[in-house]
C-alpha cells in the first residue's frame, strides 16, 4: 500500500515536462533533471566514439588481422588480466597520470566540470591536503567563478576569505521539538563580513571568541 501511495502522489507530481527540462532547485518539488539529463546523453556520445573505434576495432584487428607474433599474446593477455582489475585501481592511476602527471588540478573538481553543472559544490575541499594542494584548489576556483556558481563549505576562515566573493556564517539553534538545526545568522560580501560582521555571533567566531 505504501508503494501505490508514493507512486500515485509522485506520478502527477514529478513526472511532468517540467520535471524533464527544468534546472534543480533548492525545493525538491520544483526542480527538474535536465543538466543529469543532457550530462548523460553527451557522456554517451563520448565513450561511444571513444569505445568503438579504439575498443572494439582494435578487438577486431587482433582478431581477425593482426599477425600471430609474440606482441599480439603479450597484448592479448593484458587485456585478459585488465579485465579482472578493480575499478578502483584505474580510479588511482588516473589520479596518478592526469592529477598530478599531467598537472590537470583536483581529479574530483575536473571530474564534476566534465558534468557540465549550474552549481560547483565543494564540501571542505581542503580538508586533507597541503598547503601546495589547497593553494591549487583555489587558484582553480578562481578560475571556475568567472564560468560557475561555486558554493565552498569551508571551516577555514582565512581561505574564505581569500576566494569568495560572498560570504554566508552559519550556526546551529534549538528548535520548538528540542531538535538542533542550523541557521542562518548572516550573508554579506566577504570584505564586509571579515572587516565589520553585522551579527555578535559573526563577530565572536571571526575573533576567536567563538568556535
């Protein structure tokens, strides 16, 4: 019965035009699939004219062309032991080659601009990297800002202030349920908030008072 209730709620509600062609939105209900959509389809595109010329014609030339020598069995039984390796281990070789061989910047930012999105978020990005890495990581939002919305969560007062534009400071309260939840105690341009912050709580937390 719960199954027929969400289908017969959900149908006429999401399942519309708008659903299809429309952007996300902050409200689930007005929000729409097309960039996944239209990511999918181009991503299609790709690795059908990457797959089929270089995958399958290759498996097609040692087949049926190539010459019985010594280089096609030592091709042929990598490709059979490739075909038992873990996604993962070509996930860290990609990291290896393009990230930091190639110098392509953060594999999983250049992973999320390949998706084409209207919004870029970056949960503590840098978190866990040096001081090289992060410095990378903002030169490469700076970069991106002038193409994306970026919306960087981030605990680290001083790279806030280094690479946004705005500036929002949140906390957390108690609510009439006893339950906490976050809040939002203010939104200003950078520069405005870390020179003159318009809250006590903004201002006890730029200071150090707080947190």
């Amino acid at each position: 019965m719960l199954l027929f209730d969400i289908l017969g709620d959900g149908l006429g509600r999401f399942l519309s035009p708008g659903f299809l062609t429309e952007t996300p939105s902050r409200f689930p209900d007005q929000g729409g699939i097309r960039p996944a959509i239209v990511s999918s389809i181009l991503l299609g595109l790709v690795v059908i004219f990457i797959t089929v010329p270089i995958g399958v014609g290759a498996a097609l030339y040692l087949e049926e062309y190539a010459p019985k020598a010594w280089w096609t069995a030592i091709v042929e039984i990598n490709i059979s032991n490739l075909a038992g390796v873990p996604s993962m281990v070509y996930g860290l070789l990609g990291l290896g080659v393009f990230n930091y061989l190639l110098g392509f910047g953060p594999a999983l930012i250049s992973g999320a601009i390949a998706m084409k999105p209207d919004v870029l978020l970056m949960d503590e990005p840098c978190s866990a990297l040096d001081p090289i890495s992060s410095r990378q990581v903002e030169e490469l939002c700076l970069e991106l800002k002038e193409q994306y919305t970026i919306i960087m969560v981030t605990h680290n007062m001083q790279q806030a202030s280094r690479v946004a534009d705005f500036t929002a400071f949140f906390n957390t309260e108690i609510d009439n349920y006893g339950k906490r939840r976050g809040k939002l105690v203010e939104f200003s341009p950078t520069a405005e908030m870390f020179s003159s912050p318009q809250t006590k709580e903004a201002e006890d937390y730029i200071s150090g008072r707080f947190g």
